[in-house]
C-alpha cells in the first residue's frame, strides 16, 4: 500500500513538472494565468510566481490585469519572500488605488515587511518601513476587519525600535566616562526613546538608566557642578517613583536618592 502511494505521488509530481514546463513554453497567456490560479491553490508558489511573472505585461491594461499582479504579489508573500511581495503589492495599489485588491495588498505590503523585520541589534531601516506601510494601511482602511492585527504589529515593531534605543543608551552607560561624558549621550538617547515612544514596554527601563547615568555623572562631576548634578538626579528620582512606585528597581532607585540627597545636605 505504501509503495502504491509513494508512486501515485511520484506520477502527480512528474505530470505537475511537465505541465509547468508547457506552461512556460506556451504563448497562451489565458491558459498560463490558468495554470498560475491552480499551481497557487495547490501551494506551488514558485511555479506560480515565475508563470505570472512571464505575462504581467502581457495582460497590463487589459482585464486580467489586475488580477494578475496581486496574485503575483502573493505568490512572493506566501513563499515567504516579502521583499518581493512587498514590491509588487505597492505596485498593485498605486496602479489600482481603487482596485478589488486594494486594502488586502496594502495589509500585506506592511504585514510582509513586518515579519521580515531584523532583529534589534541589526539596522532598523525595514522595520520603520514596515510600520509605515502598516500605518498607511490604517490611515486608508480605518474599518478593516484586519485592524487590530495591524495595530499590534505596529506595537511590537516600535517596541523594537525602542529596545534598539534602550541598547544604545546602555552601551553609552557602560562607555562611562571613556573619552567623554558619554553618562550625557545616554540620557538623550534614553530620554529620546521615551518621547517618540511613550507606549513601549521598555519606558520603565529607560527612565531607570536615566536616573542612574544621572547619578553617575555627578559622581564623576568636578566639584562646583556636583551638588546641582545631584540636585537633577533627585529631580529625577522623583519622576521615576511617581511614574513606578511599585518598581522591580525600587531599592536601587531609593539608594540612589539617598545618596544624592546626602551630598546635597554636605
């Protein structure tokens, strides 16, 4: 029985290799846009893509034109190449601003870069285009049954354009004073993360290295600008604990308040 499944297989794939070859060859573009439609169904992506590929042209400005392009586009999405898919999606909803397609390609434009996006350590630039396709999609399609999935896509990528910031700033915290006052540069690239996003799941975190490169650079101040350095980190202390009075980084926060206010008092 497993020997005549095995050969049935091997019949059905030989007969798909041997009609995507006609496929290819021939110069019947409604039967290769048939054979696209099917070799997508049954999830033969490649097959699909290249048979497509051939007789987009072909078909621009006529009626199978539009239907077409999007397929293409997806071919590219479902095989996991969404560089390409995002590309040919763009150009499905600029040429077809109003089209069938429209809101779906402008989704998986955005949704296709969003699963492509690097990781945090990597450059960022593919994850800011995803969220602004992702955030075109929203502007254009308010409605969409597709919304909160864009929405939390949205989330997660600015989370991780946060944490690329919150690794900045700790590298600038660990560089300490090494050929400057590097304790400065994190606080602004910490204090510029909050500010452009204010929702990430790392705000806490940020705020945290503030008040301690805060503090660190007071210790290492000359001193005339200790005491109003220290002054700033206990400014700092309280913002942090109306923000978190329930922090994890409680205790380390409070000693640090305790020991800036001690130098205050001197």
């Amino acid at each position: 029985m497993r020997k005549c499944l095995l050969l049935i297989l091997a019949s059905l794939m030989l007969a798909s290799c041997g009609e995507y070859q006609r496929a290819q060859k021939s110069t019947d573009y409604d039967y290769k846009l048939d054979f696209a439609r099917r070799a997508f169904e049954q999830k033969r992506y490649v097959q699909a893509a290249t048979i497509l590929t051939d007789i987009i042209t072909v078909f621009k400005g006529t009626d199978k034109a539009e239907e077409s392009l999007y397929l293409l586009a997806l071919s590219h999405y479902e095989n996991k190449d969404y560089i390409n898919s995002g590309n040919y999606f763009k150009t499905y909803y600029n040429r077809y601003p109003r089209g069938k397609y429209t809101e779906l390609a402008r989704f998986y434009a955005g949704y296709g870069y969003y699963l492509d996006s690097p990781d945090p350590q990597l450059d960022q630039s593919g994850t800011i285009k995803a969220i602004e396709e992702l955030q075109g999609f929203l502007d254009f399609f308010p409605r969409s049954d597709k919304v909160t999935i864009a929405q939390n896509a949205i989330f997660e990528l600015q989370d991780k354009l946060t944490l690329k910031q919150l690794q900045n700033a700790q590298l600038y915290y660990n560089l300490g004073t090494y050929l400057g006052n590097n304790y400065e540069s994190c606080v602004i690239t910490a204090r510029n993360a909050v500010k452009d996003y204010p929702y990430s799941k790392y705000k806490e975190d940020l705020e945290m290295l503030i008040l301690k490169a805060r503090y660190q650079e007071a210790n290492n101040s000359v001193n005339e600008k200790k005491e109003d350095r220290y002054r700033e980190v206990i400014d700092e202390y309280y913002s942090f604990i109306n923000n978190y009075p329930d922090s994890p980084n409680r205790k380390e926060a409070d000693d640090i308040f305790n020991s800036a206010k001690h130098h205050v008092g001197e």
